[in-house]
C-alpha cells in the first residue's frame, strides 16, 4: 500500500510537468495551428535566466537569488516576453502559412534559441540549487516519505489548471479564446480581435512554459541547454495521444505519460530500464494504432473539406 | 521550339536530372581540380548532405508531410553498414554483442552500404504503418518521436553501437567521387518515384487529400512506400558518412543534422528535386563561409571572427526569413525546365487557407 502510494505520488508528479507544457502547446495549437516546436526552449529559457549570462562553468545565481515573491514574476515575464518576440517576429509573419510552414518556422525558431543559449551560457550542462530544500521528504502516512517537492508539483499544476478553466469559461477573453479555437474565421467574422486572442495565448503559453521551468529546474538542480527538447518531446507525444486540438486531451495525455513513464521505470528489470523511453514510443505508437484520433476527439482535429 | 525526333522528346522528359546532373558534375569537377584536400573533404561531405535531402525529398516534397525522423534512418543506416565493413578483430573490441555472422565477416562497402540502406527502409516500412495513419500534423510529431527513440534506443544500446562513445576503425572509402555517383543515383531514383504511379497518386494526396481518397488513391499505403523509399537513400547516405568520418557517434545524428538537412530541401524549395539540389549547394556554401568566420579572418593585423554557434543562428535566421518571404524556397517548387518552348508563367502553389 505504501509502496502504491509512493509510485502514485511519482507519477502524478511527472505527469503534471507533463501535462502543464501540453497544455502550452495545446493552446496555441488550438488558436494558432502551430505545433510549436520552440515550447521546449521557452523551457530552457526560463531556467537559463535563473543566473548571470556567462560561460563560466560555475554558475552565479542572479534573478534565482531574489525573494520567490519577486523571483516568480521575473521569471514568468522574461518567458512571456520572449514568447511575444516569437509571436512577432516569427509567428505573426506566417500566420497565413500552412501549418507545416509554421511548424518549420518554430522548429528554426527553438534551434536559433538553442545556439544563442549556447553563444551566451556555453554548452555545457551546470549544476544550479535553488530551493534546495524542497526536495526534502514529508512523511505522508505511516511509512511513506515524498519530497515536498512532488507535492507543490502536483499542487501548482492544480492550481493553474483551475484558473485557466475559469478563465476559459467565465472570462470574456477565456471565451474569446475559445471560439477562435473552435473556428477562427468564424470567430473573427463575429468581430474577436484575432491579433489580441492570438496574443493573450502566446502570453498563457509562455507562463505556463516558466512555471515548467521553475518546477523542472528545482527537480533537477541542472541546467542544459536541451533541457526543454525531452520535456517537449513526451508533451508532444501527450498532445497527440491525448487528440489533437484538445486541452482536455492534453491533460490527459500528459498524465498518461507521466504514469506509463513511472511505471515503466518502477517495474522493469534493472537493465532494460535505460531502455525506458523506447518501451514508452512502443506503447504510444500502440495506443495510436489503436485510436490514431487521441483519447479525447475534438472537432478541431478533424480537417474539414 | 518543341522536340520533333523521339530523342528529342526523351531528352525533353528527363530534362531536370539533365541538367541537375551536368551542373553538379561541373561542381564536382571544378572544386576536384583545386585539388585541395580540406576544400574536397568539405565537399564530400556536401554530396552525402545532398543525398540525405534528396532523399528527404522523396517523402516530404511528395507527400506535403514533414517527417523529423529521417536523420534516425540515417544513424540506422550508417551502423548496419559499419558493422559489415569494419575489421573483424575490431569488431570484437568495439560491438561485442554483434551476432556471430558479422563478427566473423566482412562485406565489400559498396554491397555493405546497399544493405544498411535496405535495413534503415524495413524500419521505415515498419514504422511507417503505424505513423502514417495520423494525420498529417501528428504524424510529423509522431517522426520526431520516433526519431528520439532511435537515438536513445542507439545511445543504450552500447554492445551493438559503442554507446556513448565513438565507434572508430571504419575504414574510410567514401570519395567526393563516390558520394557524387550516390547523388546521381538518388537523383534518377527521386525522379522516377516522382513521376511513377506511386508517385503521382501521392502528389495528388498531397495537393488535396480528399479528392484523392475519392478518386481511389490509398493515401496511407501510398505515404508508407514513399517513406520506406525515402529512407532507403537516406539509410545509404548514413553508410557513406560513416565510411567518410572512419568513426561514428550517435551525437552526430541528431537535433543539428536533422535541421541543416530539412532547411536545405526548404531552402530551396520543398516539393522540386531542383530545390533540392539548389537548396543543398546554396546552403553548404552559406555553411562553409560562416565556418570560416567563426575561425575568423585578419583584417589589418587583428583577428576578427564570429562567436561559437554563429554558423547555427545563421542558418536558422536564413530559414526563417525564406519561410517568411518566400515560403516556396528558391526554387518556387518548380523543377527547372525545358528552355526552348514560349514561356508560360509559373502559377505559384497557394495554400488553401483553413
């Protein structure tokens, strides 16, 4: 029982990382169309920003110094503004585009902002502690222990998730947002300001990014300038798995994966367990030969003629 | 003026490998005749770039789908022929879990890089029935996981692959001369494929996939033989890297690769073979200079260059700004034809908006 429960806590917090970068990715698939394949350095950002840009091998603690009252904001609006840099530069200039131009686009966009990290920061990975004694354990019940850590995982995901449903839902703009994902030329027929609905969810993606990379960061204690492209890469997988154009699908995958992931690494024998990110390609690629539209349809995912 | 001899008309059929293959032999010739030995490595190493993206072609300028993967067909193609061709003793150093047969054989490179290339294309065939039934987005998504399974699957599996370090003793027979023959052989397979059967009833998929479901076109059957196809010359041009680095390491096939290659067929224009070609030559030229000026030039004295990764920003920039201002590449997605007829204006593909 106890052992159940410590796997349980494992796996729902790797799925929230999971789940909280699809639900990224997800909402500007829904508004955009664009599979963005720069999500994951948006990640890399937000924990690169954490320290003083050098190339030095140890690394100096600057924004990831301050208060977390203020180190939180700074964080989420260095994210947020580079993902308005991308919405301008890059993403506004092909919206007209068809979605395999846009998906290119991005995937150029995360390279460029690979190699720049790398021009700044060096390639090396570097070892970072901020909050280090979140990953302290806390006795849940008789015998089991987790770092406080999973818990505030668990728990901001939880929260994000609740605000951004209200704000889907009871909000103007959430509505907005909502139409324009449902049928965007419709939408813009029925006079929502495409430009500001596509704005307000390029700035939704980009914290939602931040609070991945503060989370992922804490967890890891190491920054690398592909950190994001593996997370990216299983909230991909949890976009696809869980239906396209659906956030709710989103979540879903997200957790799905996070779960197969843990369980995978819990109960494989010792020396297939490197092999673990394989056996979690096979079952998706079982799961979607088995549903190829996602857990969760959404009329967004069908291609209309 | 139109052809009146039979000949003529053949002539006027192939005309685009025509003059692609003259204009790269000129390439080829002249940059052999400086006779030297950096400029003819770097060389080399465009002509296997070149086959990578003709290959990329096959798939992505046919069928309209990006694939992500192709660089892991590569790899695949690039180990299964360094097991054939390495020296049996180092085999026994290096691969150990090699199956008895090829630890105690070897092939001749040629017959080997044939064979890596026949083993990435069952991988592709394989994974290719299960990609190919999403649609078009998330089957893109669904090459880029396959590909990031491939590379740690090779990154772990280190009695077959060396693991994280290099696979070195590959003997090293990858010539620019050889490597132009495999352009010029990809190039007769990209052309036939393009305009066989197969081929047009996959570019007819591409343009609009319901009609062409409508009019009997199995769009994933047709996406499946054009990916095991593709990844056949990309799985050869895997062994010819090998057999030009002598070494291999699974770092070498990934996330950069990946990018250069797919902004080379971009850049020149997705859904034409002279894209292709013209985007790899522009694009090894454009990789070349800024090399260089990363390693800096003398001016006056003092010794100026661009930072690390420069050559990289670069390249994204260039592809962004194609993307943004001419999303149809160089090329316009049209081949290069025949000069002697009046010209008739190019129509360029517009997509329809959704």
């Amino acid at each position: 029982m106890a052992f159940a429960l410590q796997v349980l806590m494992n796996a729902l917090s790797l799925g929230s990382l999971y789940a909280l970068a699809a639900l990224g990715i997800g909402l500007l698939f829904g508004v955009l169309k664009l599979i963005n394949f720069a999500h994951g350095d948006f990640i890399t950002v937000g924990a690169y920003a954490l320290i003083v840009p050098s190339a030095a091998t140890q690394a100096t603690l600057m924004i990831g110094d301050f208060h977390p009252l203020i180190l939180i904001p700074c964080i989420v609006a260095v994210v947020v503004i580079l993902a308005l840099i991308a919405e301008f530069l890059v993403f506004r200039p092909l919206r007209s585009a068809s979605p395999a131009t846009l998906m290119i686009g991005s995937f150029a966009l995360g390279f460029v902002i690979q190699n720049i990290l790398i021009m700044i920061y060096g390639g090396r990975p570097k070892a970072v502690g901020i909050w280090s004694d979140l990953s302290l354990g806390v006795e849940l019940m008789e015998g089991v222990e987790v770092p406080k850590l999973q818990l505030i995982i668990i728990g901001v995901t939880l929260v994000l998730m609740v605000v951004l449903v209200l704000f889907l839902t009871k909000t103007k703009y959430g509505v907005h947002m909502r139409a324009a994902a449902e049928d965007f030329r419709m939408a813009r027929m029925l006079g929502i300001e495409a430009n500001r609905v596509i704005m307000l969810a390029v700035a939704i993606s980009g914290m939602l990014a931040a609070a991945v990379s503060m989370l992922f960061v804490v967890q890891t204690g190491i920054l690398e300038f592909r950190m994001g492209v593996s997370l990216m890469l299983f909230a991909f997988i949890a976009t696809v798995i869980g239906g396209m154009g659906s956030l709710v699908g989103a979540v879903v995958g997200g957790f799905a994966v996070g779960a197969v992931s843990i369980l995978l690494q819990t109960f494989l024998p010792s020396e297939m367990r490197v092999f673990r990110d394989v056996f979690v390609f096979a079952i998706v690629i079982f799961i979607l030969l088995v549903r190829p539209q996602g857990l969760v349809m959404s009329r967004a995912s069908r291609e209309r003629v | 003026m139109e052809p009146k001899t039979p000949l003529g008309h053949m002539v006027r059929e192939v005309w685009p490998l025509i003059i692609l293959s003259v204009g790269l032999l000129l390439v080829v010739a002249i940059i052999q005749s400086l006779d030297d030995r950096i400029i003819s490595q770097s060389l080399t190493e465009g002509l296997i770039r070149l086959v990578v993206v003709i290959g990329l072609y096959i798939f992505i300028g046919n069928s309209g789908l990006i694939s992500f993967g192709h660089i892991g067909f590569m790899m695949i193609g690039a180990y299964a022929t360094a097991w054939q061709t390495m020296d049996p003793m180092t085999k026994d150093i290096f691969v150990p879990g090699l199956p008895g047969y090829l630890l105690a054989n070897s092939h001749h490179w040629l017959v080997a890089t044939i064979i890596g290339g026949l083993v990435a294309a069952i991988a592709a065939f394989i994974s290719g029935l299960a990609m190919m039934r999403l649609s078009g987005i998330a089957a893109s998504i669904g090459t880029f996981a396959l590909f990031m399974s491939f590379y740690s699957l090779y990154l772990q599996w280190s009695t077959w692959t060396a693991g994280q370090s290099s696979l070195v003793g590959i003997p090293v027979t990858t010539t620019p001369w050889v490597a132009f023959w495999f352009c010029i052989v990809a190039m007769i397979g990209a052309f036939v494929y393009s305009r066989s059967k197969f081929g047009l009833a996959l570019r007819a998929s591409r343009e609009d996939e319901v009609a062409a479901k409508a009019a009997g076109v199995d769009v994933t059957g047709e996406r499946v033989i054009s990916f095991t196809i593709s990844a056949f010359f990309v799985g050869m041009a895997g062994g010819l890297y090998g057999h030009f680095l002598g070494l291999l390491t699974v770092d070498t096939f990934y996330l950069p690769m990946t990018f250069i290659t797919l902004s080379m067929l971009v850049v020149g224009g997705m859904q034409s073979l002279s894209g292709a070609v013209v985007g790899t030559i522009i694009l090894s030229l454009v990789i070349e200079l800024l090399r260089k000026a990363e390693k800096g030039v003398d001016m006056g004295g003092t010794n100026i260059s661009l930072p690390a990764s420069s050559a990289e920003v670069g390249l994204g920039v260039i592809l962004l700004l194609i993307l943004i201002f001419r999303p149809t590449g160089f090329t316009r997605n049209a081949e290069i034809y025949w000069p002697f007829k009046p010209k008739v204006a190019v129509t360029e593909v517009t997509h329809r908006q959704s």
